[in-house]
C-alpha cells in the first residue's frame, strides 16, 4: 500500500470526451485502481460521482484535462468533489515518457492523469472558483469576444463579395460592420437599384440611421449618381448579391447580439467590488477594465508574485538553454484573449499615464520596435497591478509619479534633463 498526501478518501483521473469519459479509480491507502466508461450525460455523471460518495465518504479528488466544460461543469457543483486540472502539454509530456511509440489509450490517458495528481498533489493546484458574479462575467466576455469574431468573418467575406460586383460600397462606408452598412446593402443589394431610388428616399434612409456618418449624405448621393457599374453580367451580379444580403444579415444579427452583451457585461461589472480598482487604470477604459477583472480574478490568493501573471498571461517570455546555446522564444501555453488584453490595456495607457508614456518613448529611443516596447511596459504595469490587486487600492498616477520622484527615477530626472 502507498500512502498519498492530501485529505482525500478517493482520487480519481478522467479522460474527458464529448460522448463518453473513461475514468481510473483509486481508494486511499490503496494500490488497486479500477476503470470504468461513463456515458456524458448529467444522469449517469451524478449517478456515478454521488454512488462513488456513498461509497467511501469523505472528499474526492478528480483529475482531468480541463478548468471548464461540461464535464467539470457537471462535477463542480458536488461540494465534496475537489477538480485538479492537468495541463494537456504536461499530460501529453508524460504519456511520451512512458510510450515513446506514441501510442494513446483513453483509459491509459485517465490512468497518468491520476498519476500526476497521486505523484505532483502539491504542485498541481486544485481548481478554487470564483464567485458567481465573476465567472458569469467572465463567461460572458469569452462569449463577446467569440461573437466580435463571428462579425469581423461576416465583414472580411462580406468586402470580398463587394469587391466582384459591388465595390462602390467600400468607398461610400468607412465603417464596413455598422447596422447602416448593413441595411444598406439588404436595401439595395446592387448598384442598379440603388441608382433608381430617388434622392429624397436616401435623404431619408441616413437621416434615419442617426450617427456621425449622417454628415456624409450628400456626398454619398452625390456619389451614387456617378457611379458607373464594375459589371453587367447578370450572373455574377444575381449570384452575389444574394450572398451579400445574407451575410449583411448575418453580420447585424450579430451587431444586435454584441449591443446586447455589452449592456449585460457593463451592468455586472458595476456591480463587483473590484470594478473602481480596474476603472483607475490608465487606458482601461470601459473594455479592458471588465477583461483584466476577468484575468485576475477575485481570489488574492491566486497569484503570490507579479512574475506569477506575467507567466500566466503570456507576457513574460520563455528562455530555453542547451549546452552553450540559448535562446528565449514566445510563451505559447496561455491564454491568447489575457495576453491580448494586457497587450492592449499597455498600449492605451501610452497616451493617458504621463510616466507610461514617457517609458514607451524611451524604449522606442532604444531602438525597440512598438510591439516590443509595449511589451515592456507591460511588465511594469503587472507589478503595479499586482500591488492595487493585492492590497485593494486603486491605482493613483500622483502617488506613483511621487514614488517615482522620491526614488529619483532616472526615467523623470532624464525627462528634466531633456
């Protein structure tokens, strides 16, 4: 018998898939493991986890490729149950150590998953949730950014029709994913139709369509009236015309759908606490604010150094050494969307932290590319961040700049000096 570390009575290690999970079982003290398939369903999924509980009492350990879907969905609302996700690049590491062939089995998968959890328990942190307020915020986020996406495809397809039989557009638009843009072409599909209306009825169709491109109708009409068509044959004007009425639809159903995630997204978002902490930033702006709360997080005791987020939001950088040789590459295991949002919130504050500005300059000075001088910056907003995350305090660009100036930064005294 082997004794195992932590306040478990059973450890369990699942293969996840999306019909079915194999998974290696293992009582306390125990060396016998037992395999079993559960069919993806909540039914069988409770059925199991609750007989499992009846069984041996006590907490229970699961180990499992995933910090979200439906599997961990399904087993996070058991208070009894502790999920310990595996990083699929470690997992994948560990099955070549034992199968150079390269051979995969679902349960052997479930088997070395639960033996990263039984050999590595205080190195591979369990799963701590967050609360409600904030995971809704962040599934809702996650969901924005995957509809932006749906509507920038719908644009770059919908500009690449324009462009074989209807390319006026593009000239008369500058904003190609606008409900206007859109209405636009679903009213009038083509350049021979829009030449038939009437002045006055475009007048109108802008004027309707309230916003800073209302300055444009004249010149618009205007425009229209000269015009000369790209094409007429009537079959690639009909075949095109059509899919660009279906997917201008397509594109405000999703302009619609993205309006609506922001009003949701913002009203919960005032309502967290932390919601002041992340407005105080420079350059968060109403975007960002929400995105960084979702990176960081709630629990403090999450992150124990800035170095910690760096690595977790793929800013910090990977060095690799072999031999005499050494080289330092991109940080490819993390989350794309957090490293983005860092990336993005840096390059805004340039124009709205008066330090953070002068930083970026003196990198550019360096000789250091945009993407690489926003990088750095970054670093050093993570430690602020870290600090006003840590201590609940929002961030206060006098207070820093009064820092700076006490520790007579060589970043102000060469301001002066200039």
């Amino acid at each position: 018998m082997t004794k195992f570390s932590g306040n478990y009575s059973v450890y369990i290690g699942i293969d996840w898939a999306n019909d079915k999970h194999d998974v290696c079982v293992q009582v306390a003290n125990s060396s016998t493991r037992n395999f079993k398939v559960i069919k993806h369903s909540a039914n069988a999924i409770n059925d199991w986890i609750t007989n499992i509980h009846k069984q041996y009492k006590g907490k229970i350990a699961v180990a499992v490729e995933l910090s979200k879907g439906p599997i961990v969905y399904a087993l996070q609302k058991f208070d009894f149950v502790t999920i310990h996700p595996i990083n699929p690049s470690m997992l994948a590491t560990y099955r070549k150590a034992f199968s150079p062939s390269g051979a995969k089995d679902d349960p052997t998968d479930a088997e070395l998953a639960l033996d990263l959890m039984l050999n590595y328990l205080n190195k591979i942190k369990a799963l701590k949730m967050e609360s409600e307020s904030v995971r809704k915020l962040m599934y809702l986020v996650e969901q924005r950014r995957r509809l932006v996406e749906d509507r920038r495809r719908f644009s770059n397809r919908l500009i690449n029709t324009l462009k074989k039989y209807y390319p006026h557009l593009l000239d008369w638009f500058s904003h190609r994913g606008s409900g206007l843009f859109c209405d636009f072409i679903t009213r009038w599909p083509n350049l021979q139709k829009v030449k038939r209306a009437r002045p006055e009825t475009l007048r109108k169709f802008f004027i309707s369509h309230k916003g800073r491109s209302s300055g444009y109708t004249e010149q618009r009409i205007q425009a229209i009236s000269e015009a000369e068509p790209l094409t007429l044959d009537k079959a690639v004007i009909d075949s095109h015309q059509l899919l660009a009425v279906a997917l201008a639809k397509q594109m405000l159903v999703a302009v619609e759908v993205i309006k609506v995630f922001d009003t949701e997204i913002n009203e919960l978002f005032e309502t967290l606490p932390d919601a002041e902490l992340y407005k105080s930033l420079p350059g968060t702006g109403p975007c960002l604010a929400l995105r960084l709360l979702v990176a960081m997080g709630e629990n403090r005791s999450r992150f124990n150094s800035a170095s910690e987020i760096q690595m977790y939001s793929g800013i910090a950088p990977v060095t690799e050494r072999s031999g005499q040789n050494s080289w330092v590459h991109w940080r490819y295991q993390c989350s794309k969307f957090n490293r983005q949002s860092f990336i993005e919130w840096a390059a805004k504050s340039v124009h709205q932290s008066y330090w953070a500005g002068l930083y970026y300059q003196q990198q550019r000075g360096k000789g250091n590319t945009h993407q690489s001088s926003v990088r750095s910056l970054v670093f050093k907003w993570i430690r602020i961040l870290y600090r006003c995350w840590k201590t609940k305090v929002p961030y206060s660009e006098a207070k820093y700049l009064k820092a700076l100036k006490e520790r007579n930064s060589p970043l102000l005294f060469k301001e002066k000096a200039c």
